[in-house]
C-alpha cells in the first residue's frame, strides 16, 4: 500500500518535469523523402484523489484559471507569456490539496481485434494518423483521444503540456520508413475519471495505470514476439518457418501494467471470452485437472507495455526520479540459450561502450550546461536512432523498446540531456542482431553436421566389423 508521502513526492516531481517539458520544446521532425505520414500520441495524465484528502464539491467543479474559450490553442513554439500562463495555470492545479495528496495515471488503451493489423491486441497510447485538416501535430492528439476514448482535451478540460521527442518510425529492422510519431502531454483537471466513448473498430479497453506503478522494478517483465519474418531475407514460408524452429521467440524489455480503473467496450466480439465445451476425452481430463480455476476469465493475457509504446513512456519515466528507466531496461534477445549466449558475447563491448557513453553524457551535462554532451555513436542501426546532437531525426522500429530522440540543444539541463541519453541505446543493436544470429544459425548447422558425419562414420565402421 503506497505511504502519503510516495505519492506527494511523485505529485512533487511531477510537476517539476511538466514545467521543464513545456519550457524546453522538442523541435519537429521532418518527414522523409517519400514518406509524407505522420501520426500523434496523447500521453493523458490524470490525478486520483486520495480518500482521506477527498475534493470539496466546488474543487469538483471546472477550475476558473483556465482561458474562456475552450477552443483556444497553443503551439508546441509558445511565445515567454503563453509559457507563464502555462505555468500559472499548472500553479494553481498543483496547489489544491486533493492534487498535493493525490496519486498521478497515465491512460493506456488495448487495441481492438482487426484482420491484417499488426498492432492486434497490443497495448498502446491513444492516437492515430494525421489528417489534412490538421492545423499540426498536437491537433491530431488531440482529434485522436477524443474519437479513440472520448476524452476533451480541450482547455476547458485539460492543461496541454508539450511535446516528447518525434521519431522516425520503421519497419523490416529500419529499412522502411513508415512515419513520424508526435508524442504530446496533457493532464487532466478534474478529479472525477473523465466519460469515455471507446471506438469500436480501434480500442478494446482502457486502462488508467498510476506513475509509481510504471516505476516499480518489481513489475519489469518481457514480452516474447516472433521476428522470424524480419530476419527472413523475405517472407517466403520456408524460410520464415526455417527462422521460427531455430531461433524460438525474441525477448523484449516491458512492463506489467497494473491498472487502477478500466473501461471495457463490451460491443466489441471478444469481449466475452467462452469456451466450446470439452467432447474429447483428453480435453475433459484436462478440465478435471485444471479444477474450477481455469475459468475464461483467466484466460485474458496481461497488460503487457513494450515496443514502441515502452519506448515514448521511458521518455517520460526518465524525466522522473530516481531516473532508473535506463536501468531497468534490458536488450532485447532470443529465448534459446545458444543464441542469447552468441549475442550476449558479441554485444559485450557495444553494451559495455553504451553503458559508459551515456554515464559520460550525462557528466557532461551536469558539469557544462552550455556545452552537448559529446557521445561517439558511429553508424545508424538497422532500428537504429542517430547520434545525439546532429542534425538527423531519430528512426525507431516497431518492436524492441523503440525509443525515440532527445534532439537536445544546449543549455539543456542534466535531467533533460539523460532523458535523451536512454533514447539511444539501441543504436547500431540490431546489427549484431543480425550478426549474432547468422553466427548461431552456422554454429548450429556445423555441429549438426559434424554430428552426423560422426554417427555416419561410425555406423560404417560398426557394419564392416
């Protein structure tokens, strides 16, 4: 059971990083060449009141520190009296008692069942594609929460905070671009869970998940998905079944949500799960075995936060103390043992040179505000992200951890330059990837003809005699 003082000390730090999130916007992201698509995220945060620091019926209503038209706006680029307007506003959310004692969320959503949709299932933050009739990016997060969840954003309802860093997003290991994705803040102000209208066709369920949750080393978990396909030079069915016997499933860095309150769109075909029942004898033995636990309700797979979705929050979590994001991640690798040896012995020395590239940035930004933090990050991995402060945007793929790019600039504060520092750790990863698993795979076929040459010459010898 989390202590008053946990909570008010993350409420604390939250703050804190809100205020140095819109004071330091990340700058857009060009689309490629060819790739005009982008999309937008909404990372919703809301504040549960504690029972014992419950709101007053006047503290329930809208707050009056808010513009008059609700459909006002802002940029990401604010002008000096739009960014004290902003931090009035978040003055006065922060300093009404059930917000002190209150315990911070984050709204997560399960995407919907669709045929041919690579996200099935997947757990994710509300957003989508941008439209033409976007005005920019923040628009369309804001368009996207409320036709995917129901949920106004606009300033009547919300305090829109800024932007987390864009990244370029790829696929076939970062061969492909497919978009770029625009994180952006926002938190609620009311302390009542705000009406959701899930969409049907896109969201399954929704989910509020608290802060000190999502930093909890205890529900660090990995997700197991099959990236036969990616590695297949092509998607040739021999090939990828070859890939799926010798290489079993790729473990990936993610978190177990545990949510507070959930909305399920009960409309949706798989909302209740139900068993045919059992004819066969074997599947009857089974059911007596398995007693009255295995209901359908146990059936429901976790909350599982990973990929890229894992990749925009550990932007987020970084900015928040005690700053373990980084720590408590781990590099994706495969579940056979051989093949997570060979890759954990050829990428030794990259982990090793990472560990200590981003324990030296952020050094240096502590000791030299005025100066970037100098990293040698040679290359562009396959899912790879750029070196920190050029000039190129950050490209991630859609499974691992995904992360984007802090594309700091100077003056940045030690906080800020390692919330960028995690972004790159996965740069120049997926080709020892590779590497590792064309190493394992020849491993593999020469020990089993060496094996076979063995028993062949020996059953020869044994037919003679």
């Amino acid at each position: 059971m989390p202590t008053p003082s946990d909570t008010q000390e993350i409420i604390s730090n939250l703050k804190s990083v809100l205020l140095e999130v819109n004071g330091h916007p990340y700058p857009e992201v060009a689309c490629p060449d060819g790739v005009p698509k982008r999309a937008s995220v909404a990372l919703i945060l809301r504040v549960q009141p504690r029972y014992s620091h419950w709101p007053t019926s006047s503290e329930n209503a809208s707050p009056t520190f808010f513009p008059d038209s609700p459909t006002k706006r802002r940029r990401s680029s604010v002008t000096s009296s739009h960014k004290l307007n902003f931090e009035d506003k978040l003055n006065a959310f922060f300093e009404q008692d059930w917000v002190k004692h209150g315990d911070p969320e984050l709204l997560f959503i399960k995407r919907a069942a669709r045929i041919g949709d690579k996200w099935n299932g997947h757990v994710a933050l509300p957003g989508g594609k941008r439209d033409p009739e976007d005005a920019d990016d923040a628009v369309t997060a804001m368009r996207e929460a409320h036709e995917e969840v129901g949920i106004d954003l606009s300033d009547g309802n919300a305090i829109e905070v800024g932007n987390l860093p864009q990244r370029i997003v790829t696929t076939s290991w970062g061969k492909v671009p497919l978009m770029v994705l625009c994180p952006y803040i926002y938190i609620l102000t009311s302390p009542s869970y705000p009406a959701q209208c899930l969409q049907p066709t896109e969201v399954a369920s929704s989910h509020w998940v608290p802060l000190r949750a999502l930093l909890l080393p205890a529900l660090r978990t990995q997700e197991y998905a099959d990236v036969s396909a990616r590695l297949a030079k092509s998607e040739l069915g021999i090939k990828r079944w070859f890939l799926q016997a010798m290489l079993s499933k790729m473990m990936f860095a993610a978190i177990h949500l545990v949510p507070s309150n959930s909305t399920h769109c009960s409309t949706i075909p798989d909302f209740i799960l139900a068993d045919e029942p059992s004819t066969g004898l074997m599947a009857r033995v089974k059911d007596t075995l398995k007693g009255m636990e295995g209901g359908p309700r146990d059936k429901k797979p976790p909350l599982l936060l990973w990929g890229l979705t894992l990749g925009v929050v550990s932007d987020f979590l970084e900015h928040i103390p005690p700053h373990n994001a980084l720590e408590l991640w781990t590099y994706p690798t495969f579940t056979s043992w051989d093949v997570r040896f060979v890759m954990w012995a050829m990428s030794y020395r990259f982990r090793q040179q990472k560990s200590k590239e981003m324990s030296t940035s952020s050094m240096a930004s502590s000791s030299d505000p005025g100066t970037p933090p100098i990293q040698d990050l040679r290359g562009l991995g396959s899912e790879g992200i750029g070196s920190l402060y050029n000039e190129k945007p950050g490209e991630v793929g859609i499974a691992g951890l995904g992360v984007g790019r802090g594309w700091g600039r100077t003056g940045r504060s030690k906080m800020i330059a390692r919330g960028a520092a995690v972004n790159s750790m996965l740069e120049g990863y997926y080709p020892i990837v590779r590497k590792a698993v064309a190493t394992a795979l020849v491993a593999r076929i020469g020990v089993a003809a060496l094996l076979g040459f063995a028993a062949w010459k020996t059953f020869k010898q044994n037919r003679w005699h």
